[in-house]
C-alpha cells in the first residue's frame, strides 16, 4: 500500500508545471499569479496526504487531476465575489441581498457618474459648488423641511445628530425604543460613541408623555423617538405621538428628533401596511430633525438622510464629523435619481421597492401560472413537480415588522429540498428562494417581471438535472 502510494505522489507534477498549464494561466490572469500560485499549492499539498486516491495512472493524468482540482478553487472563490442574484424570496427589502434594488434612473445615473461629473462645481458660474446642493433640493421639496443632508446611513445620521447636540448631556428615550437593528446597530452603543447620556423612560410596553416631563432636567439636550421598526409590541401599550413630543420639547427649549427609519413618503395603509412613520407628516407634527435610512421604503442606494430646521442642519453640515460620514459621487447620482422619480410622481410604477409593494396578488398569480404552466409542457415532470402556491411575501429591511402581503410562489417540490435550494442558490443565474413545508418557494413579487425567463431557464435545467441524477458540479461539495 505505502509503496504504491509513494509511487503515486512520485508523479505530482511540480508547482512550476502546473502554472505553466493555459487553463492555469488564464486562471492567474483573472485572479493574480500570487493567489493561483498558492491555490497550485494547497492543491498538492492536500493531494501529497492524499493516500493516492484522485491520482491519474499516468503523470499527465495527474497533472490534468490538479489542474481540474486548482480550477474548481477558482470557481469557489468566483462564487464569493459580488455578483447579482434574483430575489424570490419574497421579501422586498433584503438587508442580506443588499436592501433596495435600484430603479433603471439611478442605474443609468451611477454609470453616469463614474468618470468626472461637476459633483462640487457650478457650471453656471464656473465656481465651487456645494456637494449634494441639488439633492437637498429634491429633499426638502419631497418632505417640506427647511433643509437637508445626506450621510453615510441612517446609523451615522444618529450618530451624527447626537454628537452635535448631546454630547455630554442627556437624551430622553422610552425603554419600548431602545432598538436593535441587524448589522451590529444597538442604539446604546450609539449613544456611548456619541457621548450622549441616554435617560430611558416608562416601560417596555408603555411610555406616557408625563414619564418624559418627569425626566426633563437641565442637562437634557432633546428627546428622541425611535420607530420600531423590526418588532412590534403589541396588547397592553401606550406611546406618546411625536407630535406630543415635539410639544413638550419645545416648551423646554429642547429638541425632538425622530428616527423613522424606513423613510416613507408616503402613507402606505391603501397597500394594506400601517404603522409605518410618514417623513412629511412627522416633521408636519414639529419634529425638529427627522431622521430615515436613503435604501429602505425611499427605495435608494444606502444612506442616511437628515431633515428638519435650517439652523440645526447648517450646524451637522459644519461638524467634522460630517466629513467623515460623507457619501460619494455615486451614491448622491444614485440618491438624485431616485429623488426625482418621487418628485415626478412616478414612485410606485418606477422605484422597485415600492413597485414590488404595490403589485397586485393576481398579476403575480398569473407570472407563476405562466412559468408553472411552461415547466408542465416542456417536460413530463419526474424529479421535481411544480405548482402554483398562495404565500406571504415580506417587507422587510426592518420595516413594517409582522405584516404580510398576500402573493403567489412557484411551488417547487422534489426529494431533497436544501439541496435544490442550493443548486438555484449556486447555479447561474443564483437564485435565492424560500422553503417551507418540504417545498422550494420562489416568490414573484420580488423578482422583476425581465427576469422570468432566465428563472424559467434555471428551473428547467435543473429538473432535467434531477431526471438523470444529481448534478455533478455540486458533488464535492455535498461531501464537505
Ligand atoms: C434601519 C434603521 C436604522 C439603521 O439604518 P441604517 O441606514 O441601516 O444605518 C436606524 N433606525 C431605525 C429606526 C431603522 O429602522
């Protein structure tokens, strides 16, 4: 046995051989020569303890053996670059899937924007100009505050805010706010790199408009409401409005600063979701500053926007802490596009987000009635069998926690669901889907109607896969 194994590593070729092979060395060209070189390497080193298994019977087939083991490295490490997905998991605003998908206008203004572009110049005059000018435009036009400013996301928008108002002074907030949002965001981590002293008041479930009169002292700076975004809390509760709120600061000569989050715009009960905070409606209320994430309900790239009294966003824009939390030509290209489909009024057909919201049960019915039906001709189905399923897509992104809307999925049903998920999730194009119940989801409200045939395409293949075993790309890695 040893000595046939010894015979076997005898024949690994050397590091050198194998960088020379063309497949290696357009693989070094995509990846780099250093990380090929090291893939070359491990790949040996694992072959040499190897007992002799995977070996050719003659050199050359030991050196196409390594060559085939470097190349599949390769395509792991491909897979963990960015690359897009389709969303069928049915919920629209997926922090894991990077939130707000873009509306065309912001595509276009991203690509636009990538080589010089007057992002601090006024072509008029010729003069500097101030970064973002035109968007503070948009945004106060959008929400009817005085004034705006953009940042990083809604968690340097807090950041921010707190720094320059309340370092070193108190913050009155309800213990039912003390949120947590995904991403390591805890409000009192905030607090403490703001320098803020936070002053929680009332309970987890009620909080009343005297219980913040009562912790008003002269160190207090402002008061803060946070919406809830993610959770809800539910039966026996009380919370003051942030009219209230307002009302009581400035009898204090305080601040009241509300962190909406999800930034809608618009009252979206028609849609069948409530409770979500309205920016206009809040600043409308008397709320100083209003504070909401650019890539939630607003349906924009990521960031934090900051709206409310001149005075008070004259004095963020001039902290250094602004400048720190500044965002790039990009993001504002993207920011100003989107801004301008809500301006235009064309929010609901052209931002994604909202599109996705909007849709109609039955336009999404008759998606998965249309694809189901073409899977059930095109082939006598075996292995998987699909169907059309009644589902609940989500919100999501940390808006509108616990509120469903009505939609449909291609239910597809097969032997092994993990690993038809997987199969969707690494082929491409990846699709991303639910399970539930032994059954594969794929949720249409979040896949955009251009993208049905290729997800037609992939669940074809893959059932033609399953029809003659499993697919064998895949059969390392459900050794692993
Ligand atoms: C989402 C959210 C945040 C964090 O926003 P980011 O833009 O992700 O930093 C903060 N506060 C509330 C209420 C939120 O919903």
């Amino acid at each position: 046995m040893k000595s046939e194994s010894q015979a076997a590593h005898k024949q690994l070729p050397a590091v050198d051989r194998v960088l020379r092979a063309p497949e290696i060395v357009d693989l070094a060209e995509e990846h780099g020569r250093q990380a090929v070189t090291a893939w070359v390497r491990q790949v040996l080193g694992e072959m040499r303890i190897d007992d002799g298994d995977g070996f050719g019977t003659s050199r050359e087939q030991t050196v196409r053996k390594v060559i085939e083991r470097v190349l599949a490295v390769g395509e792991r490490h491909n897979l963990n670059r960015m690359r897009p997905v389709i969303n069928a998991t049915g919920v629209v605003l997926h922090t894991n899937l990077g939130r707000a998908p873009l509306a065309n206008a912001a595509k276009q203004a991203i690509c636009d924007a990538v080589g010089c572009m007057n992002l601090e110049i006024n072509l008029v005059d010729g003069r500097r100009g101030s970064r973002g000018s035109s968007i503070e435009e948009l945004l106060t036009q959008l929400t009817g505050a005085d004034a705006a400013l953009v940042v990083n996301n809604c968690a340097a928008a807090t950041l921010l805010a707190l720094r320059t108002f309340a370092t070193g002074r108190q913050v009155i907030i309800s213990r039912g706010q003390l949120i947590e949002i995904g991403g390591s965001y805890r409000l009192p981590n905030i607090f403490i790199e703001a320098g803020a002293i936070l002053a929680e008041v009332g309970t987890t479930n009620r909080t009343r408009l005297a219980d913040y009169a009562a912790a008003i002292t002269s160190e207090t700076a402002a008061i803060l409401r946070v919406h809830s975004s993610n959770y809800r809390i539910i039966g026996f509760t009380e919370s003051a409005s942030i009219g209230e709120l307002a009302e009581l600061a400035r009898a204090h000569g305080l601040l009241a600063i509300d962190d909406v989050g999800s930034g809608s715009l618009y009252d979206l009960s028609p849609l069948g979701l409530t409770g979500e905070p309205i920016v206009p409606e809040s600043l409308r209320a008397g709320a100083d500053l209003v504070l909401f994430s650019g890539d939630k309900l607003l349906g924009g790239p990521q960031c934090g926007v900051i709206v409310g009294r001149q005075p008070l966003i004259d004095r963020l824009r001039g902290e250094p802490l602004a400048r720190a939390l500044r965002v790039d030509k990009l993001t504002l290209a993207a920011l100003e596009a989107t801004l301008l489909i809500h301006c235009r009024g064309r929010a609901f057909e052209d931002v994604p987000v909202l599109r996705q919201l909007a849709m109609h049960p039955n336009e999404i019915r008759e998606r998965c009635e249309k694809l189901v039906h073409r899977l059930a001709t095109d082939r006598r189905a075996t292995a998987i069998s699909f169907s059309v399923k009644a589902v609940e897509s989500a919100v999501g992104g940390g808006a509108l926690a616990g509120q469903g809307l009505p939609s449909f999925a291609i239910c597809a049903r097969s032997a092994n669901i993990e690993q038809t998920a997987r199969d969707l999730r690494l082929g491409s194009p990846s699709i991303l889907v639910r399970t539930s119940e032994g059954t594969v989801l794929l949720d249409l409200r979040t896949v955009h109607s251009d993208d049905d045939e290729a997800v037609l395409k992939r669940l074809e293949r893959l059932a033609a896969q399953s029809d003659c075993g499993p697919a064998a790309v895949h059969d390392d890695e459900r050794v692993a």
